[in-house]
C-alpha cells in the first residue's frame, strides 16, 4: 500500500555547500524554516526539494552531491550561472522583491529575465516530477521565487495536494498591476488548493488582485478557479520556541551574556539585527538614533545601539549604495556624539552563529524592529523567546507581520522618525513590572504559535480543503451523471425542460440588451424541442416583452420575470393574481439615490420587481455601493412582503410571493411530465430546485453553494449539457437509420 509523501519545495535547500580545498562540506541551515520543516522532511520518505546553493564543477561532482543530500532526504535542482542571474538576481530580485516592498521605482523589467523566471520554474517542476508523484502525495511550496510552480504541478495532476506560502508581503493590486506578467503569476499561485500569507492584509491584497485583475469571484476567503475552490488564509508563521529559550537559559549563553555586559559596562544595550536590505528601515533607525541622542541628551554614555547587518546581496548597486551610506550614517553619530569612554553605535557588518546570537537577544535591554516593509520578521520573536527570565523591551514596526499578534509591543511608524526616538525613551523609562507583562503576554503567544503549531495548522487545512473539494467534485456533471440523466430521458414519455436564460443559456453583458440569442443556441433548442416528447420552458428574470420578441414565434413555454408572466398553457401572457406594487416607490426611490451616485448603474423596472445593474460600475465601487443599497433597502423589505436577490453584479427586489419556484411548480403539477430537466446559475434559481419534485435532474451553473443536485463549471458547460441531449437524439436516430434495411 502506497503511504503517501509530504514533498517541501523552496528556492533554497536548508543546507549550504561549500568547496575548500576540493573538498565538499554540507553546512546545515539554522534557519526558522529549515528548522519547522526538519520534523516533516527527515522522517520516513518525505523529501526537500531545492537548490543546494553551488554550481558542480562536473557530472561526477554533481552525483556526489546527490548521493549526499539523498541522506537527508534532499533533492537537489541544479542550475547554470546564467538561470542563477536571470532567475534569482534579476526577475525574483529586482521585480517581485521590489514591487512586493512597495518600491517601484527599483523595479526592473527585463524580458530575458521572466523567461529565465519561467524556465527555472519548469526545472523545478520536471525535478518533482522525477520522484514519481502519487495523487496522496502532499506538496507545499515556498516563497516568491515559484510563483509558477503550482499551476505547472496542477497541469499533470488535477487532484494532487499542493499548499502554496508565500513569507513576503503582498502589495495591494493597484502596486501588483505594474508588473507586466501579473496575470500569469496569479495564476500560477491559484494553482495550489491552500494559499497562505502571514497576516490578513496580504490575503485581502492578493484576493482583490484576483478580483480586479483576472476577474475571479470572492466568497469568502476562497476563489473559484475551474472546478476548484482555492482557499486564500492567514497562517501567521512561528519560531522554535524551546530552541531559543533553552539556548538563553545554557551556561555558555549565560556566560557570554555576562561578557557582553561587562564589554559594555552595564550600559543598557539596544539590539537591532537585520539582513542588508532597503526593506529593513535601517537608515531610518540610525536617523532616529540621532534624534533620540539630540533630544535625550541625560542618556548620553548611559546606552549603545548594538547594530549588527547580515550580508546580503552588497555587490548589487542598491545594495552597495545602501551599505556605504550605513557605514557613513553610523561612523557620522559615533563621530559627533562618542567620546574617549563611550561609542554610541556599536556596528558590525557580519553573520554569527545563533548562540551569540542568543548572548545578544538576553543580554539586549531594548530590541529596535524598524523595517519599512516585513513579511514577519522573526527576529522580534526569537528576541521574545529569550526572555523568560531576562527583562526587555520589544519596539516594533507596524509595518512588519509580526505586529498583528505582538500587539504588546511599543509600535511605531517606521517613517516617524520622532515616534522612534520617543519609543526608546519610554522603554528605558518602563517599569520593570510593567516590562514583565508586556513580555509575557508576548511569550505566551509565541510559545503557542510557534512552528510546528504553524506547520501542524497548515497541512490540517490543506486535508481539510481536499475533502471540501472531493465533496465538490461529486456534484459536478461529468461522463457517468450525464449518462445517468440520458438513460432517464430515455426511458420516459413526457419531459419538460426548464431552462434559465441569462448566465445559462446566454453568457453576461454589461450591455444586458446585448445578450441576445445565437444563431448556435436557437439552433440547439430547435432540435431540442423538435422531440415531440419534449417541451422547453424558458424560464428568466427578463421583461415577458424581451421573451415575447426572441422566443414569442417558438413552441416553447415562457416565464418571464421569475414568475409574475407565464404564457403557459395556451401560449397566451397571463400575469399572476393582481399584487400590490405600491412598494415600488420608496424602493426606486432608495435605488435612484445609489445610481446617482454610483457611475455605471442602472435600475430596470418589471411589472412586479425593481433591479438595481452595477455591472458597468467601476468594480470594487460597485460592490460596495450595492452592500450599501442592500441595508438601505432591509427595512423595507419584511414590511411590504417583499424578496431581495442578490445576484450577479445586480440587486433584484420583488414581491415574495412571485418566484420561480412557484411558477415552475404549477406548471409541472398540470403538465405532469415524467422526465424534469432544470438548469439556472442564479440565487432566483434556488426556489427552482427547491420546488420542483425529488426525481428532477436539478443542475447549478457554477460551483456555488446549491440546492440543484449537480454543477457544471462555466455558461459555455451549461450549453454544452444542454446541446448533449440533441447530440445523443442526433446520434440514435443515425444509428436507427443506417440499421435500417432498405427492400426494393
């Protein structure tokens, strides 16, 4: 029996190699990810998929490094110097980085570079491919770099589990757009069944991309993409907790925090640690450094910012520029504020290893976060874990994830260069009481959401999804129910079929005059109807004059404004019992007021229902209008007896006791057919399906929560099912005739 596999995927595997003296090492990543996914990717025969970071020198020298990383249930994806620029360095690192940082002006555009973003994406996918995929198999994708990579999977495999987090944020969709391959990256992501970001902006971000640029449907937090309902959610991502708070607690961190303190006599010690980065905020923190030191001058030779910058990227010119000018900025406040006793920044440009880390993280009396723009920042968390039995002060950028749950922080605007220096002083000034509270009420949130909590989280939804999805896909309209609904058809004497027009039979416009009838579609139902013991019912919203002028020389039965006009039995307009529509002046009332104010709305008027049209209206804008109407008009709504619809890019209201339901039920209970096909994409549609006898072929269109019995995908699907009985009706009687023998 197959057990199924969890396959991670990431640019980077959580080793790194390095060559000294002809001589391979394999250096294991200390890394907050590489260590929440050690448990799930070390075990059993769940693998690692990434590159290891080092071009072979040969083919004999790459299956060495194969064979090694095997071990450690790594799968390594080799790639040239040239995929490694344009990949990496130019499209991941000068489009995606930039633009997802909110600086457009750094963005590079470089055709060469997306087509080596595509190229490597599809490496990626041919080295999963190679490990001989099952459908159980769970696959979870990392980060920004493969962004493609979850549609290139799905395109082989429709059922297999794929997860897709992204650690950095998402811009909103009007920064998103100036990229000019925005809508092939969105697809690529809607590949995965989870989608995940670290706080609920950047979901709402990537949600209204989706809306507003390839034109997906929200409900809720999941898109409907296909036949698939993708899930867009917040997965906020953790620390190993216990690692940093044992680390703290260790005689050799306790002794290097005593080092430390002593190096800096006693002084209270401000701690910042990031990665050479514009996104950072580190020139700002040095600006406000300054103007703490200005405004705070009793604190003079009383504290030291301890500033250490990681490496990163400094031979890029942003980078390098960014870098010389932290090296002038630093050497300039040490210049004009230090004396012979006291340097007011202690700065090193480094990387440490995570015990001296920990020294600094204890010993810190203050831990400064100013970044611009973070994903997370886990540095604030490792810093609380630290600090079970230590006193600190956590100042935070709001602008960096972690600021939605370490809401005890001291937050400030990163650009607030006075709010920053203020910050510092009111944590040299807290109480130590009040410093034990605020920090556990931190460390009691990280400790819970640390990550395995994170990894455990996210792949209990991802399960969850699937189920939803199975569950999903067993109402679709595939080979085996159409051949159920067939045999059906065949075997009874008198149908009836109710067809919806708009959104069904025809597909939407913004011009709704437009969405006429085809020369395709009257041609279907001709031959639909030309069964004698078949009988059509268009069944519609439309004004009975719209039905009247397409179908009004057809033998079809027509219901015309969901049910206040039939011409059923005698082909004649009769409307129902007279109703009041005394309700249709405070109502159009209400709706002229929004369309005033909303460019692009329309208000169409029936015998007995008033629809508000936003489909013109500029989108966002219109939803929000059209929620607005919806709570103007609730009042009036159980006082008159009336019915609100909320359809598709239009506010129906209308009298409760006209709806399609009702009118297809008197028609059925008279017609007495044995064989009921009904099909409709709408809300009014549900009175429909709910109305209509147990043994009624019911079917949505579109896979939204239904009462109907089954779905197809699209309006194009729905034809198609529809135009499938006249196939199979053309397709017998051809069979009949040529089985026919001919005497003369």
């Amino acid at each position: 029996m197959y057990k199924k596999r969890t396959i991670i995927i990431s640019n980077r595997l959580p080793v790194r190699i390095e060559k000294h003296d002809n001589e391979l090492k394999f250096i294991p990543s200390e890394g907050g990810l590489a260590t929440g996914l050690g448990s799930i990717y070390k075990k059993d025969n769940n693998i690692w998929i990434g590159w290891p970071g080092y071009i072979p020198d040969s083919e004999e020298e790459k299956e060495i490094i194969k064979e090694k990383l095997k071990e450690l249930n790594l799968i390594p994806v080799f790639l040239t110097t040239a995929q490694i620029e344009g990949y990496y360095e130019g499209f991941s690192n000068e489009v995606l980085w930039p633009i997802f940082h909110h600086r457009l002006s750094y963005a590079v555009y470089k055709q060469e570079n997306w087509q080596y973003y595509k190229e490597v994406n599809q490496v990626f996918c041919d080295t999963i491919w190679k490990q001989q995929l099952d459908a159980k198999d769970e696959i979870w994708i990392h980060d920004y770099q493969l962004m493609l990579l979850p549609k290139l999977i799905r395109q082989d495999d429709e059922k297999i589990s794929i997860g897709y987090f992204q650690h950095i944020p998402f811009p909103p969709d009007e920064i998103f757009r100036c990229i000019p391959w925005r809508n092939e990256l969105l697809e690529g992501v809607l590949g995965a069944d989870l989608i995940a970001f670290h706080t609920y902006n950047d979901t709402q971000h990537f949600l209204n991309a989706c809306t507003h640029i390839i034109g997906l449907t929200i409900k809720n937090n999941s898109l409907q993409v296909g036949d698939r309902s993708v899930y867009v959610e917040v997965y906020p991502m953790g620390i190993d907790y216990n690692k940093f708070s044992s680390l703290a607690q260790s005689s050799e961190v306790q002794v290097r925090v005593k080092s430390l303190k002593e190096q800096y006599q006693n002084r209270k010690i401000i701690l910042s640690i990031d990665r050479l980065d514009y996104s950072k905020g580190i020139l700002e923190r040095l600006h406000a450094f300054e103007n703490f030191l200005i405004n705070w001058p009793e604190y003079h030779n009383q504290v030291v910012l301890y500033m250490l910058v990681v490496p990163s990227r400094d031979t890029v010119p942003q980078y390098k520029r960014l870098r010389d000018e932290i090296d002038r900025m630093a050497g300039h406040i040490n210049a004009v504020y230090g004396t012979n006793e006291w340097t007011p920044i202690a700065y090193y440009y480094n990387t440490y290893p995570v015990e001296e880390l920990s020294a600094l993280y204890t010993a810190a009396d203050i831990c400064l976060v100013t970044s611009l723009r973070d994903g997370m920042n886990l540095v604030c968390k490792e810093y609380i874990a630290s600090k079970e039995n230590s006193l600190g002060v956590l100042i935070l950028s709001e602008l960096a994830g972690a600021s939605k749950e370490l809401v005890d922080a001291i937050q400030i605007n990163p650009n607030a260069i006075d709010e920053i220096s203020n910050a510092i002083a009111q944590a040299l000034q807290m109480p130590k009481e009040e410093q034990r509270k605020r920090m556990d009420d931190s460390i009691e949130i990280v400790r819970k959401f640390n990550i395995n909590h994170w990894v455990k989280l996210f792949f209990n939804r991802l399960r969850e999804i699937k189920i939803i999805q199975r569950n999903e896909m067993s109402r679709k309209v595939r080979d085996e129910v159409r051949e159920t609904i067939f045999n059906a058809y065949q075997n009874s004497k008198k149908r009836l079929f109710f067809l919806d027009y708009d959104g069904t039979l025809i597909g939407f416009h913004k011009d709704a005059d437009a969405a006429v009838p085809t020369t395709g579609l009257y041609s279907i139902l001709e031959k639909l109807q030309s069964d004698d013991a078949n009988q059509i019912v268009i069944i519609s919203g439309r004004p009975r004059e719209t039905l009247e002028r397409w179908f009004g020389d057809k033998d079809y039965y027509l219901v015309a404004e969901h049910g206040a006009w039939t011409n059923y039995p005698a082909y004649k307009w009769i409307p129902r019992s007279q109703l009041s529509t005394r309700w249709k002046i405070p109502v159009k009332h209400i709706m002229i007021k929004f369309a005033n104010i909303t460019a692009g709305a329309s208000i169409e008027e029936k015998t007995y229902s008033l629809a508000w049209h936003y489909r013109k209206a500029q989108q966002g804008l219109g939803q929000l209008r059209s929620q607005e109407l919806v709570d103007s008009l609730r009042y009036l709504i159980p006082h008159h007896g009336l019915q609100l619809l909320q359809g598709d890019k239009v506010i129906e209201v209308k009298n409760g006791e006209v709806n399609k339901g009702m009118a297809a039920l008197e028609i059925v209970k008279d017609y007495k057919p044995d064989f009921i096909f009904a099909i409709g994409d709408d809300v009014t549609d549900e009175d429909m399906f709910i109305e209509l006898p147990t043994g009624a072929f019911t079917v949505k269109v579109g896979n939204k929560k239904s009462e109907a019995q089954f779905y197809v995908e699209s309006q194009e699907e729905a034809v198609k099912l529809v135009h499938y009985f006249v196939e199979k009706i053309e397709s017998e009687q051809k069979n009949n005739n040529s089985g026919q023998t001919i005497h003369i």
